[in-house]
C-alpha cells in the first residue's frame, strides 16, 4: 500500500472561518484527488455544505477540476464566491 501524501489547505472567507486558521495540513490515501479535500472540509463543518457547488479549487496556483490528482507537498486553495463592491 504506497504512503499517505500530504497537501497544505490555504482557507479563505468562511472556511478559514469554520476552522480558525489560515490553513491546515492533512494526509490523504495516495490517488485521492482535489475534490477529496473540499469534502473533507465539508464533513468536518457541515455548516458549509451550502457552498459545496460554488468552491473554486485551486491547485499549485492554478484552478482545477475536482477530479484532478493530488501529490505529495501539493498546495490546494479552497475559494468560497465573496462579495465585495
């Protein structure tokens, strides 16, 4: 069975929010992908749950799909929509 990865969340908005902080380090199954961590997310704050559909997901800098692959030391972004004006 190969080693867990470990990725470092960046929490913006209301996910830093529900967590307290500005990011978290978590391990994960290798082959888990993106949207492995907004799920987790999720079941740990389910208050959140409402804004599952409307996450950006970013990965190394760049937006991704939720299906993309995670690797070890990936950097992945949770980005709720804001408002502003």
């Amino acid at each position: 069975m190969p080693d867990p990865i470990t990725v470092t969340i960046k929490l913006f908005a209301i996910y830093q929010e529900a967590y307290g902080l500005p990011e978290v380090q978590w391990q994960f199954p290798a082959g888990a992908t993106v949207g492995a961590v907004r799920d987790r997310a999720l079941s740990d704050h389910p208050q959140l749950e409402p804004w599952r559909d409307r996450t950006r997901l970013g990965l190394n800098l760049q937006f991704v799909v939720e299906e993309t692959p995670l690797h070890d030391g990936d950097e992945v972004v949770l980005i709720p929509p804001v408002s502003g004006g």
